[in-house]
C-alpha cells in the first residue's frame, strides 16, 4: 500500500520506445492504452489519490513527444 501525499496528486508516465520518428505518435498512444489497460490510475485511486494524472513519452534518438489523455494531442515535440 502507498502512502498518499497530503494533496493526493499523483502522476504516472509510461514511456515508450518509437522505431521510427514518424512512430512517436503511435508509441505514445500505446502507452496511455497501456496505462488504462493495466489499471495504474486504478490503483491509485484505491490508495486515496483523488487527482491523477497520465502522460505517455515516446523516444525515438534524441527526439520525443509526450500526450496525455485529456486531449489526444501531443503536448511537447522536439528534442529532448
């Protein structure tokens, strides 16, 4: 069992490895499929988080990209 913090915030990321450069997108849809599939938020929100964050960074060499599920879209590309 985790301790929450006295906010209950907490923030998982899953990070991905792309093939490609033009796969960064995919790889980062993968990890937030990841994520829910998996239950993380679940977790800890059993554990008394009440916010919870999700980001999924996909790598690809020096470049990245990183998307949360809240919209979709890729929050942040260039390199990292």
């Amino acid at each position: 069992m985790r301790s929450p913090s006295r906010h209950g915030f907490a923030i998982i990321f899953e990070l991905k490895i792309a093939e490609t450069i033009d796969g960064l997108k995919e790889a980062c849809e993968k990890g937030l499929r990841q994520i829910d599939e998996r239950g993380y938020a679940k977790e800890l929100a059993e554990d008394g988080y009440r916010q919870i964050r999700k980001y999924a960074v996909a790598f690809y060499k020096k470049d990245c990209e990183v998307m949360c599920p809240e919209d979709k879209e890729q929050i942040f590309d260039k390199d990292c």
